[in-house]
C-alpha cells in the first residue's frame, strides 16, 4: 500500500490484484483485507490533520478491564482497563481527493500543499498548510457526519484512510458479495447440470476504486448465426457468423461490479459472452443495482451483526441465482 505522501506500509495488505491473478487470489487478498478494515462513522470535530496524517479522536476504542479467573489449568491474572485513544490514519489519493470535494477545497491546490517540492526548504511549511486548511474546514461544519473507511494493524499501528463520505454512506463490502454470488451460484448448480461451478470461466480485477467479476457458464449457450453474421473481431481479425472462423456461439454470464470507496454501485449484470471477440454484451435493463446510501447514522465503529450480513448475503445470493 502506497499512500498520498509517497510511503509504503507493507504492513497492511494490498489494495489491488495482480493481473492474471485467479478466483481464489482474490478471495484470499480479499479475506486479509476483510481483517484489517476500520470503518467509522464520525463528526468533523473527532477529525483532524496532523503532520499531514488523519487524525480520529478515541477512533480506537477503550478495552475494560477484566477480573481474574480460575480455571482448572490455573489463575489468570485479569487486566487493567485501556482508554480509548487516537486513530492514526495516513490518506491515500483516493481520501484526499474526496475530503477536499467536501470540505470544498480545489483538489489541484489540496495536491500542491500534499506534494510541496522536494528541493524546498519550507516542506514542512506546506505541510502546515495542509493541516491548517483541512483543519478550519472541517472545524467549519463540527457536527457534520463522515464514513471513514481504513484499514488499521492493531500489532503495528499502522494504518492508511482509503475513503471520506457521506454519513449515510451505506457499506456493500466485495468479499459479501463475491461470497454471496458464489453461493447463488452453488444453489442453481443443485439443480442445474449445465451450472457447474468447477466449469464456468472467470475473469477478476481489484483496483483501489472497484472489483468487477465476470463469471461466464460455457454450457449455457446457443447458436446465433444471424445475429453474429458478419462480425468481425477487431483485434484478432476473427469473423462470427455460420461461414466464419469461429462458431456464431453467445455464452451467458454475469458482471458483477463493486466499489467500498465510493466510485460506483454494487450491481450483479446480466452478461453474454461473443465466443468469436473477448468483448460481451451486457444487458443493464435487467441489472440489480445498489446505491451505497442508506439512512442516518450514529457514530462510532461500523460493525454489523451477524443476522444483518446473513440477510444481505441471502439477498445477493437470491439475486444472482435468478
């Protein structure tokens, strides 16, 4: 992970998938990320920079102590309670280009005070700048509400801001909703023979702003030499139809598409795969879509139950086996 200041923080895990990388590397980054994530929903006055670092006042919660216990292996001692403590998150491009369209601060100029010159002397003063003019801004609206989205190392203390919104913004995690569509997929393979899950074709990609999946059933297809009559392949050179050189064949598939920073909907697309070109058809009249808005808010560390995710994931699974 790299941040706005040009740091690296190898101890948090990576924002983006290699190219080339399978359905399982991305469930697997997708799982470490899952357990760092830090989300919270909290006031202008709880925020600020510092040395060009979010700064959340308490975001790290006060632990209670605990009494002694005696088991049969022995006493445990108990623990003496930790106060709550402050949140030290560096931005990355993605938060500091949000906070300012918030805050209503021109992002080239928000850019200019982050980089400063590396030749110049006054670094420092420019940084100053930056936690001067962030700072009156969100001092500006103190009861205001923000959904900060992080990824924190509670061993190392490190930790990045990946995102700024609104306090309504509602969370469609991708792991949730990968998990989801693959158990939508499972239940039509219970009694679909030609779903199958160790069939189908999967194409994936994570970048710091979306996840989109693209899952294509090879056994659910059909002919179609009038629709494809004609078709070229502009990069291949390739041409569709009856007499051309590769079957006039439509695959169906799905386009599955997430953004947690605020660049996109979640939405599950009905998909059809060309077998002649790499391109596909995509049918967005018949999309599930999400918009990630939900109501007020309260502050405080974004954490649902477990009967809320099980509801959520039941809904995509549902959709996406229709």
């Amino acid at each position: 992970v790299t941040t706005a200041d040009g740091q690296i923080h190898p101890t948090l895990p990576s924002l983006v998938l290699q190219r080339g990388a399978t359905l399982g590397d991305l469930r697997t980054l997708l799982e470490s990320q899952a357990a760092a994530k830090c989300d919270l929903v909290v006031s202008g006055n709880r925020l600020r920079y510092q040395d060009g670092v979010l700064v959340v006042r308490d975001g790290i919660e006060a632990v209670p102590a605990s009494e002694p216990t005696i088991t049969l292996d022995g006493v445990t001692a108990g623990s003496d309670a930790i106060p709550a403590s402050d949140l030290h998150l560096a931005p990355t491009s993605i938060f500091e280009d949000q906070i300012a369209t918030r805050l209503g601060i021109p992002a080239a100029y928000l850019r200019r005070m982050r980089n400063g010159s590396v030749n110049d002397a006054d670094d420092i003063g420019v940084i100053s700048l930056l936690d001067r003019n962030v700072n009156h801004w969100l001092a500006s609206e103190p009861d205001r509400l923000y959904t900060v989205r992080g990824f924190y190392n509670e061993e190392t203390g490190d930790g990045i801001a990946r995102a700024i919104m609104s306090g309504r913004y509602a969370t469609y995690d991708h792991l949730d909703q990968l998990m989801a569509v693959l158990a939508g997929i499972q239940q039509v393979a219970q009694t679909n023979p030609d779903v199958q899950p160790d069939t189908l074709k999967w194409k994936v990609d994570l970048t710091e702003r979306n996840m989109r999946v693209r899952v294509i059933a090879p056994q659910v297809s059909i002919l179609s030499p009038e629709l494809l009559a004609g078709y070229r392949d502009p990069w291949a050179g390739r041409y569709g139809g009856s007499t051309g050189d590769v079957p006039p064949v439509l695959e169906a598939g799905l386009d599955i598409r997430n953004s947690e920073t605020g660049s996109g909907r979640m939405m599950i697309v009905p998909f059809v795969h060309v077998l002649v070109c790499t391109n596909g058809l995509t049918r967005m009249a018949e999309a599930v879509k999400r918009t990630h808005i939900g109501g007020e808010q309260t502050e405080g560390r974004i954490q649902f139950s477990a009967e809320t995710q099980r509801k959520r994931i039941e809904l995509v699974t549902s959709e996406t086996a229709d």
